[in-house]
C-alpha cells in the first residue's frame, strides 16, 4: 500500500507499480526520512498531480525534475506554488514567456493548479525532496514509477502533448512514441539557461494550436490572481 492515496482512475493504471518491491522500498524510506527531517510537499500533497489530473483527462504531460525545498513551496505540482509565496525564478520566466507569447497579464502568485484542472499533468520526476537539499530524494526510486506514469500516459490511445523543457526532461524522449504524440521541447526556463532558446519558443500557443488541430478544448493558460 502506498502512504498517499493515489486518485482511483490512476489507481488502475498504476495499481501494479505500487506493489513492486522498489515502490515499497521507496516508501519506507520515506516513512523513515520523515520520522528525523522536513520532507516536502507534505504526505497530503505527494500525488496531487494525480489526483488534480485524472489519467482518462490527461491531455498535456508537462515535466519537472525535483520539488521545490524550501518551506511551503512545494505542493506535489512541477514549477507550482502555495498560495502566498514569492514566484520562483523559472516561473518567473514561464510568466515572462506566457506574457510575450499570448499577451497574459502576470498574475501575483505561482498556484498552477488551473492548469492541471483543464488536464495538464504537472509531473516532477522526483516527487520528494529533503529541506534545502536539492535532489536529495534522486535515485530512491521516484524516477523508475515516474518513468512508468510517462510510459503509461504514452499508452493512451489519443494524442498527448508532451512538454520537455531541458535536457533532463529530454531524456524522457525514448518513452514517447513520437509517431503518435506531439513534442514541444526547448531548453529549461530557469535564468541559467533561459536566454539560450526559452524565451521566444512560444510554448504556449503552439500547444494550443497542437489541441485545436487534434480537436480539444485549448488551455486558458491566465492564471487567476488570488
């Protein structure tokens, strides 16, 4: 049994996953790490993509690489924040892309959870992360079930955009079957690297134009200021 409950609709694609001997490994490790030191997101917020995102509506699989690791940043979503916290750099270039692309007003805060309501799984590789310890948490398992959830969405029989920002995320191209799915990649938006091919790769509207063209509801991208 997995700690966080994992939504039905994922539950069934990813009910044999959860039972394997690396998944059960990965979660005592975690029921440890918590019982010494600050994980985040919270136990609650682990699979809120999942359950945020129903696998039958996912449309769009956007990655991620490793939670946020400060304090109430991070809430299961990939480069999304709680309520009341400052907007991290690379959302800050997101907005600035957003922006320049469709003309949207930058919002006061950096709660993504619109975009995974209209079908948008906002995936990290790495669901976890040890307080101000980036990648703390690579390497116990999260990438071979996250792996498994990109190879699962690649399964679906409609096609599904996937967005892969920087190299990393990039790697993940061998699980895709580009014959049936869209790629929209470019480098990573955060300030090292957002210069070189980021900004001015208009994400945002080649996606909707993707969904148009395959005959789905486009993404209202405005983030609602709170």
């Amino acid at each position: 049994m997995s700690i966080v409950p994992i939504s039905s609709s994922w539950q069934k694609v990813l009910g044999l996953e959860l039972e394997k001997s690396y998944f059960q490994k990965l979660q005592n490790f975690l029921t440890e790490a918590r019982q010494t030191q600050t994980i985040f997101p919270c136990e609650s917020d682990v699979f809120s993509a999942f359950n945020l995102t129903p696998y039958e509506d996912v449309k769009i699989l956007l990655l991620g690489q490793d939670p946020y690791h400060d304090h109430n940043q991070a809430h299961g979503l990939c480069f999304s924040v709680n309520p009341g916290i400052k907007t991290p750099p690379s959302l800050v270039n997101i907005y600035k892309e957003l922006r320049d692309d469709l003309g949207l007003e930058i919002p006061n805060n950096g709660y993504l959870v619109s975009w995974a309501e209209q079908g948008i799984l906002m995936l990290n590789a790495v669901l976890t992360v040890q307080a101000h310890l980036p990648n703390s948490h690579k390497n116990k398992g999260w990438e071979t079930f996250t792996d498994a959830v990109i190879s699962q969405v690649n399964q679906k029989s409609d096609p599904v955009i996937f967005v892969l920002w920087g190299a990393y995320a990039q790697k993940k191209l061998n699980l895709i079957d580009t014959n049936r799915h869209i790629v929209i990649q470019s480098v990573h938006p955060s300030p090292l690297s957002a210069r070189k091919g980021f900004f001015g790769s208009k994400p945002f509207s080649a996606i909707n134009q993707a969904l148009h063209a395959i005959g789905k509801p486009e993404i209202n991208w405005q983030i609602p200021n709170i």
